[in-house]
C-alpha cells in the first residue's frame, strides 16, 4: 500500500483524462488518488497502471488546467468506495456520490468498494417473480422478472424516457405490497432529461424511495465510469443489506462506454470495433451482471439500462454487446413511432429471456405462454404479408392471409399501444390478446392446446364463430 | 527475499510483471502479492517473467512478494468430480460461498476434490497382476449413473503388489502399490493431478463411426454430431446458442457432460444448477446432473480464469474419456475466451493481428479442438473413448466474416448457423438449415440405416431438397406473389412449412417436444415425407393443393411433436394409415366426379 502522506509534484505528463506521475513508491493498482491542480481545485482519479516508479493515472474530473510544476498528487491507499445507507434514498447526488441537493453529507452504515465483487454462481437464485409494468407490449410479450437485467435499446428523438418513467410508476407484482426502490443513474443526459425524470418521480411520490446519481451532459465525461457502478454499490446495499427490491435505471450507456473509448484511446490501447476497446464486453458484465437475487436475501436488483443506438444500428458495439450480457432487450422501434403508436416497442427483435420461468399458472396465468406464442405467430405472419402487399397489392392475399393483415394492424392499435397513463393487469392484457386471436378460427391456433381454447371460449374471451 | 520469492514490478489489471525468480518456468503457478492471488506464468525473459491473475487485481501494489509454487495450472481428478460445480481454475464454488459468503473475495485457496470424504471402492486386480498406464485396477460407484474407474496413473507401470479390499477410501489413500522393474514400489491413490495445457495421452485415434444424439431433430436430422466429433455453434445474441447447448448437456446420448460456462450469464449457470438436478436422464432415469460437471467462469469473474477454464473443462473430459466414456464437452462460449486472449495479448504488448486478436488465436483454438475426438485410451487392453466438442460462438454484431467464426469454421466438422431472422420470429432452435452442414454424413451412414432404415439417406435428402426449392420459390413469390405460382409448387411450399412448422421447430421448453429421440425424429420425418409425396402426386393428378390442406390428418401430423414417448411407435402408425385412407378418399371422391386429370388407378 502506498505511503499516504506522501504529495507527488512529480507529474510528467498530461494527456486527455490521463496523468502520468513519477518517481511512485509502491502505488496500488486502481487505488484512488486526490490531484491539487494548480487553481486549488481538489479532483479525484484512479490508478490504471503502476510499476517501476510510474503511475498513469485516470482523472475524472478531466484534466484541463492541470500542469506538470505545480499539480500535487495524493495516493490514498485505497480503491473507491461509497458511504452506504438506506438514508441514500430521497437524495440527489452528483455522477460519483457527493451530495447535490441542499442535504446533509451522506450518512454511512458502511463503506463499500464500488467495483463489487462478482456473485458466486452457486449464491444466485433463479429469478422466477414477474414484475407487472402494465405495459401489454412488455408483460403479455417479454415480461420483465425481478433480479433481471432488461435493456431498452433505443435511438435519438423516440419515447425510451416516457416509457422508462411509465415502467418506474406502475411496475409493482401484483397482490405483493413490497418493499421497493429506485436507483437511478444518469450519464451524461440533458438536464430537461433529468427534470422529467425527477419530476416523474416527484408526482408519483416515488421519489422519497429514490436515490439519483447525477452525472449529465455538461458534466465531466470521465466520471461516467464510476456513476454505474456507485449506483449499483447503492442499490447492492439497499437490496442486500435492507431487504428491498430494488429497480436500477441506468440512462444512458452509450455516453458510459464513450467515456471508456475516451480512456482506452488516451491510453493509446489497440482498438476493437469502432474504436471501442477490446475488453468492453467484459466492462458492461461488470456493471450488467450486477442485478439478480440471491439465496437467502430478500431484496433483489432488477436492471433496466437504457442506450441509444448510434444510427438505430443494433450492430453497433454498444447494442450488441449489451444484448450479449443482458437477458434480453425491448426495442422502442422508429418505424413503430412513426405509425404514431405509443409505447412503441417492436415485438420482433426484442425479448425477454427470463420469462418463460416466470409466467403462468399462479405467476400470471396459465394461458400466458401460448397466448404470448400464438400472437407472436400472427404478427410475424402479418408483418410478412405487408411486406408481400407492398408489392402484390392486397387482392392476391387468400382469406387466411388478408386475416393475418388485419390482425397486425389490430394488434398494433390495441394490444401494443396504450395510454401513458393506462396501467394494465396481466389479466386485461391477456385478455385484449385472446379478444384479437378470436379473428382466427380455431384451427389457426396451432400455438394453443385445445383446452385452453376450449377454457378461453368458456370464459368467453375467445369469440371465434 | 528467499530462493522462491521475487517481487512484483509493474501491474495493469490482469497482467502483472514480476522479478527476482531465476527459476521460474512457463505456465508455472504462482502466488502474487500478500493476499497470495493465484496467478500463472504466461512470459519469461531474462530478469523478469509476467503473470496472469486469475483474480481480481486492485490494491496489488509494486514491491509485494511473488512466491513461486514449481507447479503447472493443474486440476485434480477422481471420484467427485460428477455433480460439481467449479470457478475457471477448479475451485468449488459451494466451498468458496461458505468461505466468503455470497460474493467471490480473494486469496481463497480451497481443493477441488474433497479429501475427507471417503468412497466404496471394489478392486479389479489382484495381487501379481501386471498393469501399466491407464488400466482399470478398480471402481467406485460415484453416482447412479456412473462408475468412475480407477486407473494406473501415467509413469506407474509393473506388478500390482498389493490392492486394496472392497471398502471406503479417500481419493488420497493408497488403494494400490505396484513394482515397476526396478523393483521400486509406487503407491496409487484415486486421485490423479494433471497439468492442463497438456493433453492427456492416449494411444490412438479410432473412426468416428456413431452419432452423438441430441435429441434435437434439425441437429440429428440434418447436421448430425458424431461421438469423438467437433461443432461450433455461432450466432447473434439471443439466437439460442445457450439453449442448444443446454439442451445438448440434457439430452445428448453421452455419458458424462462438461459443461463451461465462459464470460457468460450467472444466471444461466443457477438454471443448470436448480433444473438439472431435477431432470432424469432418458436412459437411467437418475437426475442428469449425476453425469455433469460444471464449470463457471462468468463474465464478471475475472478475465484470465476465462482463459484457462477452457483447459480446465477438456482435461476433465479427458480423465472421463480416459476411463472409456464418451463425454460431451460444451463450451458457452469460446468467443468470449479468444477475447480473454485478445485482452492479454494486448496488455502484453504483443503484436495484434486481424480485429486485435493474437497472431496465434487460430493455432490455440485448433489445439483446443485437437482435444476432442474418439480414441482408444492408454491401457493394456482395447478401450475406446470419446470427447465431442460443441462450442458456442458470439460473433459482433451477428456478423460470422469475424476472426474467431472463421478461425473455428477451418477447424470444426459440424457447423450449426443461428439465423437471426428465425430467432426474431421465434422459429426455434433458429438453426438455418441450408447454410450449415455436417461432414460426418458418410461416416454416420451406416449407423443410421441399421438403426433407422434403409430409407433413412433418402428422408433427409428429400426434405432439404423441399426446403432448397421452398426457398427459391419464396424469393419468386416475394415479386409476384403467390397465385403466379402452379399448383404443383405451391405444394411444394406446403411441403416445406410441414417440415418447417410440424418438424423442424422444436421448443426446449415443452415437456414432451424438448427431447425428441431419434427413433421419433425417424418416424416423423417419414410421416411427414410420406405426406408429401402423396400430396405431390395428387397434384400431379389435378388435384388442388386447397382440397389437401382440409385433411384431418394434418392435425394428427402437427400433434407428432407432443406424442408422448412410450406411444409413439402406435401413434404413428395410426398417422400413417389415416393418411393413406384419406388421401384414396379424396382421390376416389373427385375421380367419381370426373375431376381428376387421371384416373385413380
Ligand atoms: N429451442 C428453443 N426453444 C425455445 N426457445 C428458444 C430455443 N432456442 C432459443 N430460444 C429462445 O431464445 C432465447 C435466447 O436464446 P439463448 O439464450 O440460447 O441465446 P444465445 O445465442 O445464447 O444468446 P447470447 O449470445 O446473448 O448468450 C431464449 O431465452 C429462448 O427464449
Ligand atoms: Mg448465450
């Protein structure tokens, strides 16, 4: 461990978010370290190398007025960490913790190293409890379950904010009072962005059970590496010190992994795709793979990151990966928006990989998975056959195909779009869904076991004549 | 500082350059710093070697203690090895939690195989027998499913002296002592300890004459793995890599299953680890985790473990396939790992070839794959066993013109392609069945047709040839739309939705449709083909392709999938008689209307 009441001035070179010291006696491999720059201003960064009496060293601040002659630096013998407590709900802090609001400095309970270390495969426990967004497009299609981590890919100028605020007001299971909460972390968003959300929160009353981490767009971009990860130290303590089930919004993580490029390229490390670095998978998994339950705990971190993708490109590196660590993605789709749907989520490229386990009999209910599967069916099928119209015209469809037409347009106008303000049940979403299957005869329903058709049409929810 | 002590130099995350240990060799483990973290000697120079460390780094700090071990990466093997799940250097994770709770702290050093715990072991030689590597000296009923055999460790050769009575030992206690001709004794114990950058060795390669069944019909059907085989299985994310390989470690005809989890999800480990247990193995009807090993390094573990708990999972494989087994060995996914070794290179310094990956990235994956196949193993007599390598691949952005797709594509024999346009239709298993292929075809041949039937070769060419014109006819259909086409290919398209539809898809997540034994995938395929054929000739003798689509039997067909296990060979058959009397009722209703072109003969 480093001596740390040593002040270097030994600093010989500055460049982008780096700081190169010399003549380093024995400094820790990512250990946290104070800069003076000369104008008196106090700036926080970390060790990114160190060895034979050099340290590079990565300021989060940036590292513009910092010079070579007077910029003193303190090594301070210890990796990063965050004060923790449940009195971190209700507060407004900056991108790295430190207060915002007119509050009181944080309490701690405890200090927590705000890399985390990794769950032992072996602790987790499935996540099996779905959560109700009241959504139709996420809980009838690809329902969200607690402990999981479901982004929202997005791009510029569509709804992901409104629909993130929506989730966050209505999400709840249902016929469980729970004990819940919300941390939100922001990169590198406007602050009308933030407002909204704050706002949101604020009519809601949610906010009191919020903590918000504030890093945005006029704010320094190299912090963006620590504002995920103190977040999820917060939420860690809230969901495994104080039992509750906590919802982590994470917004938005293209300007995340950009500050990360920021870094690598400075460190002139050979790039990967795009100029991303090569060890980004690995870096998003350190954030991602931070939601879950845990045998034995209460309370669990459900992850909801949301990210723009440059030019709408799913194959772009932050997308891509993101899809690589997550359990599946919901995709607000341009083409849905410009149909004027709202929210609009393209049932076709996104999905939820944890919801097989967590629906049916006594989660949701127990038409749930052919439902989901039979509808699924219909508007790939539809989708198909308006490509084919485009092209033929709608009089050389059959009567079974102009059936699947109606049906996509039907089930975008009712069963996906929906009021901002309309929060629906499982079972009002389900039951929309069997109210647009009754257009199809029963021998279309290849999707559904006869007696659930046979229990739908008791229920009179299936209608087909 | 002592002989075996050096100190560290520089770090940057996993890669730690030390000095200070002469003698220190390639791939020797080592301990770094004072917390002791494990590491592993990946370059020597002069006056300086680097390590990788398998754990997490921060804190470490130049000028802590480097002390060196003198021994390679290791796993140790024997009895209780089945049923384990272990982190990417062989630690178990149950003993990690309970020392460190549910996080994964530091420094934790724990054995793989449990010393305490003691085995039956009954004996198979007797005194005076001679024995050399490999040979079987005695077993022990490790689980339900299977009996580990105990065999003679490599460098142990002569005259069992004496063996030990049928009783319980520890893997560490000596249950046999030979004389080699030196007169030397060597004591045996259960456990043996081998170093994994090595293989294990055998004696010969033998054909690879048997498929690997996965119970998954397009696999079976179409690109069949052969026992001893080697297939890769890219594609996009959620394009079902996981769940292929999940239901291979399920359902696929081997004796044991390793089964890494590499830079992947917690969570899809926990789910091995609460659902398998709870499965029964077709076969014994024992949970099906009493044949499986599980190996963990997730995505957030640290980055060099990713590297080496490939190595880890194949020497355990080979151990298995040692004792005459035929052990399937998934890997989930070995993208993630050449990236493990994109990072390392990189923070070495050396010289990056195509997208950053080392200039050796195709020589270690063809050296990883070289670790499969079916062989007869070192022993005194005949023993074939096997290791079918099955790797999964997570190319960017879905794109397989990538350095780690190709790389394994020149060395794979079995391709199974994800198609992501299938997956965003959820057309599962979304395996594209024109673009991957199987080279074992030829080799399997004759297996198929004394197991299935003659007709076998033919179903399979039939179908694809179906599913290669289906797919001219779409792009056809997609300009002109479907009343262009004659009546005769539109029963072709409905030939290949059946197949696609009523055969092809199959859920992993359905309690009948999950397994499909081949025995079934036969019947109904023929079914299916059968139907065809008859619905290509009532065609050609007028009849519309819309008076065949009304047959009832079409519901029986698109039920085979669900047909219980113990009833399909009945069910079948019904299928098979409904539909031949449906199709001469058709024929002879609208040939005593005079509606037919030719007469009903
Ligand atoms: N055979 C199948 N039956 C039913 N569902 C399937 C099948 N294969 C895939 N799926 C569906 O696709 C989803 C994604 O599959 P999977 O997790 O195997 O993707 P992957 O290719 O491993 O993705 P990644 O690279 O991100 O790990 C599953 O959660 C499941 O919903
Ligand atoms: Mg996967």
């Amino acid at each position: 461990m480093s001596n740390t009441s040593i002040v270097y001035r030994s600093v010989s070179d500055v460049s982008g978010p780096l700081l190169i010291v010399e003549n380093t006696h024995d400094v820790s491999y990512n250990e946290v370290v104070k800069v003076r720059a000369p104008n008196g201003e106090l700036l926080t960064g970390t060790v990114l190398e160190t060895g034979r009496g050099r340290a590079i060293i990565q300021v989060f601040e940036g590292t513009s007025g910092l010079d070579a002659d007077i910029t003193a630096v303190r090594f301070t013998g210890e990796t990063m960490h965050l004060p923790v407590s449940t009195e971190i709900l209700g507060r407004v802090l900056d991108g790295a913790g430190n207060p915002l609001d007119k509050g009181p400095p944080l309490t701690a309970e405890d200090h927590w190293d705000i890399y985390g270390s990794p769950i032992n495969p072996y602790a987790r426990q499935y996540p099996r409890q779905p959560i109700q967004t009241g959504l139709s497009s996420i809980d009838g299609l690809n329902t969200l379950v607690r402990g999981q981590k479901l982004p929202i890919f997005s791009g510029s100028g569509l709804p992901h904010n409104r629909i993130a605020a929506q989730i966050v007001r209505q999400a709840k299971i249902p016929g469980e009072e729970s004990d819940f909460a919300i941390v939100f972390g922001a990169m590198g968003i406007t602050a009308t962005e933030a407002q909204y959300f704050m706002d949101s929160f604020e009519e809601t009353g949610a906010l009191e059970h919020t903590a918000l981490f504030l890093n945005l767009a006029n704010d320094p971009a190299i912090e963006r590496i620590i504002t995920p990860r103190a977040a999820l130290t917060a939420a860690e303590y809230l969901a495994y010190e104080s039992d509750l089930h906590v919802l982590v919004i994470l917004t938005d993580m293209t300007n995340y992994a950009e500050a990360l490029r920021e870094i690598s390229a400075a460190r002139s490390e050979i790039p990967g795709r795009r100029g991303y670095p090569g060890y980004l998978y690995t870096d998003l998994s350190l954030i991602y793979e931070r939601a879950g339950r845990i045998k034995g705990r209460k309370g669990t971190i459900t992850q909801m990151p949301i990210l723009s993708m440059p030019q709408d490109d799913m194959t772009h590196p932050i997308p891509d990966l993101t899809g690589y660590i997550t359990e599946g993605q919901i995709i607000v789709g341009r083409s849905v928006h410009r149909r004027g749907i709202y929210p609009p989520i393209d049932p076709g490229p996104s999905l939820s990989r944890l919801m097989k386990e967590g629906i049916g009999e006594g989660m949701t209910r127990f038409d749930h998975k052919e439902v989901q599967a039979q509808l699924y069916y219909g508007y790939s099928e539809g989708c198909d056959l308006r490509d084919l119209v485009a092209v033929v015209g709608a009089e050389a469809l059959t009567e079974r195909d102009q059936k699947y037409l109606k049906f996509a347009d039907r089930f975008e106008a009712e069963f996906i779009n929906q009021g901002e303000f309309e929060d629906r049940s499982f079972e009002q979403t389900l039951d929309i869904g069997w109210d647009l299957l009754s257009d199809f005869p029963e021998r279309e329903l290849k999707r559904c076991d006869p007696d659930t058709i046979s229990w739908a049409k008791n229920q009179n929810l299936y209608k087909s004549s | 500082m002592t002989e075996s002590t050096g100190r560290i130099e520089t770090i940057a995350g996993p890669v730690v350059k030390c000095s200070g240990l002469p003698s220190v060799r390639m791939y020797e483990v080592v301990r770094v710093g004072t917390q002791k973290l494990i590491g592993e000697v990946i370059e020597v120079s002069d006056k300086e070697f680097t390590a990788q460390v398998y754990e997490e780094t921060s804190g470490l700090a130049p000028g802590e203690p480097v002390i060196s071990t003198g021994d390679s990466l290791s796993v140790e093997l024997g009895p209780g090895l089945l049923g384990a799940i272990y982190d990417g250097i062989q630690r178990p994770l149950p003993e990690l939690r309970e020392m460190s709770g549910d996080f994964i702290s530091r420094g934790l050093n724990v054995d793989a195989l449990n010393k305490e715990k003691k085995w039956e072991f009954k004996p198979s030689v007797e005194v005076g027998a001679k024995v050399s590597p490999g040979d079987i000296i005695g077993k022990v009923p490790e689980t339900g499913i299977l009996t580990t055999m105990i065999m003679i460790p490599v460098g142990v050769q002569g005259e069992v002296v004496e063996i030990a009575s049928e009783d319980e030992y520890t893997v560490i206690e000596t249950i046999c002592k030979v004389k080699d001709s030196h007169g030397d004794i060597h004591d045996v114990i259960m456990m043996q300890r081998t170093p994994v950058r090595v293989g294990r060795g055998f004696k010969d390669r033998a054909p690879m004459d048997t498929p690997l069944l996965t119970g998954q019909r397009v696999i079976d059907t179409f690109m069949p793995q052969a026992k001893g085989g080697t297939g890769a299985i890219p594609g996009g994310f959620g394009t079902g890599k996981t769940v292929t390989l999940h239901q291979f470690a399920k359902w696929a005809d081997a004796q044991v299953v390793v089964y890494v989890g590499c830079g992947e999800r917690g969570n899809e480990m926990t789910e091995a680890l609460e659902e398998w247990p709870s499965l029964k193995d077709p076969k014994s009807g024992r949970p099906l985790m009493e044949r499986t090993v599980l190996i963990a390094n997730t995505s957030n573990m640290p980055v060099a473990a990713r590297e080496a708990s490939i190595y880890v999972a194949v020497t355990i494989a080979e151990y298995f396939r040692d004792q005459g087994f035929d052990v399937a060995l998934m890997a989930d996914s070995t993208s993630r790992w050449a990236e493990a070794l994109r990072e390392i290179s990189g923070r070495l310094g050396q010289l990056p070839s195509e997208e950053g990956y080392p200039a050796y990235l195709g020589s270690r994956l063809a050296q990883f794959y070289e670790r499969g196949g079916r062989v007869k193993t070192l022993a005194s007599d005949e023993r074939l066993g096997s290791i079918t390598i099955c790797g999964a691949v997570s190319p960017p952005g879905g794109d397989f013109s990538e350095p780690v797709t190709q790389a394994t594509l020149r060395i794979v024999k079995v391709f199974w392609a994800l198609d992501k346009d299938l997956a965003a239709r959820r057309f599962f298993p979304a395996i594209n069945t024109l673009t991957s292929y199987s080279l074992y075809h030829s080799t399997l041949k004759k297996w198929h047709i004394e197991n299935l039937g003659e007709d076998w070769p033919e179903l399979v060419k039939e179908s694809l040839a179906l599913l290669q014109k289906d797919q001219e006819l779409r792009e056809i259909v997609q300009l002109v739309g479907p009343d262009a086409l004659p009546e005769s290919e539109r029963a072709i398209l409905e030939a290949a939705r059946m197949i696609k539809e009523d055969f092809l898809t199959q859920s992993a997540l359905h309690e009948i449709d999950t397994y499909s034994p081949i025995g079934k995938t036969y019947r109904m395929l023929r079914v299916i083909i059968g139907f065809t054929q008859r619905m290509a000739a009532a065609v050609k003798m007028g009849v519309q392709v819309k008076r065949i689509l009304d047959l009832s039997v079409l519901d029986n067909i698109a039920r085979m999938k669900i047909t219980p296990l113990d009833t399909y060979e009945e069910q079948m058959d019904a299928v098979e008689k409904k539909m031949e009397r449906e199709f001469k009722s058709l024929l002879q209703e609208l040939s005593d209307s005079g509606l037919l072109s030719e007469p009903v003969v």
